[in-house]
C-alpha cells in the first residue's frame, strides 16, 4: 500500500545548526510530495511540495528534492532558527480524483537559542 | 480574507453520545476534505466533498458521516462515540478536487470521556 515513514523525533537543535528530517515513501504510480508544518495550536501550513522526480521544493530556506530512486523527500535546512520549532509531517498524494493525502507520524522539531 | 473556520475548538463528550463540527472554507473553495489527527501521530483521511457530493472516504466505521451544504460549508458527524474517537478533527479546503494545496483549520479537539 501507499504509506510515508519519518525519522522519529524530536529532534533537538541549537539555533544556526543543520537541519535534516528524513522521509521515505512507498506509493504506486507518480505522487507529489509535500512537507507540512504544525505550530503549537495552530493548523498545518503546506512548507514545500514536488510533483515529479528530480525537482526540489523550497520555502522559508527549507528545501526537499524528490528521489524516485530512493523513494525518498528529505527535509533540509542549512540554518535553523527559534521559530522554526514546530512538527513537520510528509506526505504523498497519488494524484487520482478522490484521494487524498497521506501522512507520515510527524518530527517535532526543537530549537534552542 | 478569513481562512478555514471550524467549531466548536474544543468539545468534551461521553461515550455513545453523537457529535456534530463544522467547517466553513476559504472562500471560492469547492472541496472540503476531514482528517483526524490522533495525539503522536499525523492525520488520516476520513471524506472528501466536492461540489456537495461525497469524492473520497478513508478507512473509518459508518459511525462517522458527513455533508457539504451548497455554501460548501461542511459538517462531520460521529455517532455512538468511543473513547478511542478522542482526537484533533482537522478541516482543509481547496479550489480543486485533485487537493494539490489544501488550507487547514485549526481543528477541534474532540475529547470522549
């Protein structure tokens, strides 16, 4: 079946490190990949998507390429900051009328100054 | 612009007791999907509407149902509530049935005693 695997957090930085979460996934067919963030009480907020092989996804100074190869959508960012505290959940959408997306467990991420 | 409303934000129930929430879109947006988020995990599909009609429903009982109304608003309904129903009940909408870049809510937190 189609389903997406996250590294387990949290993940515990210093402000300015590198950040990496990694994401896998197993879907048929061609999905789009996407990275979405949840701040505390708020609702998810689409951060990047890609939508075919190769391409990259970026946002806020975060970046994703999408891997066929590996099946794989790696989160990065070269700096960290405070604010970027969140969970960050990927996802995958098959693209086909009537799906939708499927969720990975989520990374909490944890910044400090 | 307002984005996607939902309510009540937080709801205490008991068990076998029926629930209603309610979510309006963003405004222009036809589709409307319901996820639940259980504590620790990322959301899972339960129904997507589309134009008033039911497009797509994930892996959960007939105890949960819902409606779009032609204002596109929605409602989700579960019935004879269990304990294990206790989650963060997310709307998100779009412009398009194909979900490329849904908008949440902030969600309600729906607590079964």
């Amino acid at each position: 079946g189609n389903s997406v695997t996250q590294m387990e957090g949290p993940v515990t930085l210093s402000e300015e490190a590198f950040l990496t979460i990694n994401c896998t996934y197993t879907a048929t067919g061609y999905p789009s990949l996407f990275w979405y963030v949840q701040y505390p009480g708020e609702g998810l907020q689409l951060l990047l998507k890609a939508t075919k092989a190769d391409d990259k996804g970026s946002n806020k100074g975060f970046e994703a390429t999408y891997r066929k190869e590996t099946t794989s959508f790696h989160l990065e960012k070269g700096s960290v900051q405070v604010s970027d505290s969140a969970v960050y959940f990927c996802a995958l959408n098959r693209n086909q009328a009537g799906t939708a997306l499927i969720f990975g467990k989520g990374t909490t991420l944890s910044v400090s100054s | 612009d307002a984005g996607v409303t939902q309510s009540p934000t937080h709801l205490i129930k008991t068990r076998g007791q029926h629930v209603t929430l309610r979510c309006s879109p963003i405004s222009g947006h036809k589709s409307v999907s319901w996820y639940q988020q259980v504590l620790g995990q990322g959301p899972q599909f339960i129904f997507q509407y589309y134009e008033k009609e039911e497009r797509g429903r994930g892996n959960f009982p007939d105890r949960f149902s819902a409606r779009q109304f032609p204002n596109y608003s929605s409602e989700l309904n579960v019935n004879a509530l269990l304990l294990g129903d206790s989650a963060l009940y997310l709307c998100a909408s779009s412009q398009d049935r194909a979900n490329e870049k849904l908008f949440f809510g902030s969600g309600t937190q729906l607590s079964v005693l």
